[in-house]
C-alpha cells in the first residue's frame, strides 16, 4: 500500500490546525496485523494539534459504541480484526 494517503492526512491534519485552535482528538483502532509500534505513533506524536489515544482489539469494541466514540473528532481503523461479532 502507497504511503501517499499518510502523507495527504499527515498534511490536511497539520495545515488544519493552528496553535491557539483546540486539539483534534483521534482514537486510533489497532490490531488483527503486525506493524512497527515506535515508527507509528512517534509519527502520530509528531503531528501538531492532534491528541491521540491508541486502543487495540478487542478493546477497541467498547470504544467504538456511539456513546464513547462521541468523544472523539476522528477514528483511525488501522486495524483488521480476525472476527467481527
């Protein structure tokens, strides 16, 4: 899979925020698939104005029911769950 669409996002996000904006708050779905944990969320720490939460399966379930999901302004599945229940 291209890395274009990460830096389309990584772009939007950072040209969408200014400082004295409020944090956009992104819940990041994880699981199902192996991926280099430290490459990815120093990149999410990287990103100017963003607060972000990783939360993996099968926890990710809980969070995702509308009324915890509300909290957040974006969900970023990264994730491939083996079953869906």
């Amino acid at each position: 899979m291209s890395h274009a669409w990460w830096i389309a996002l990584c772009c939007t996000l950072t040209a969408a925020t200014a400082d004295d904006a409020p944090k956009i708050k992104c819940l990041v779905v994880t699981g199902g698939h192996g991926f280099e944990r430290a490459p990815f969320a120093a990149m999410w720490d990287a990103l100017p104005g963003i607060e972000w939460r990783e939360v993996q399966h099968p926890h990710a379930y809980a969070e995702l029911k509308p009324e915890a999901a509300a909290k957040w302004d974006v969900l970023v599945l990264y994730d491939m769950p083996q079953t869906i229940s």
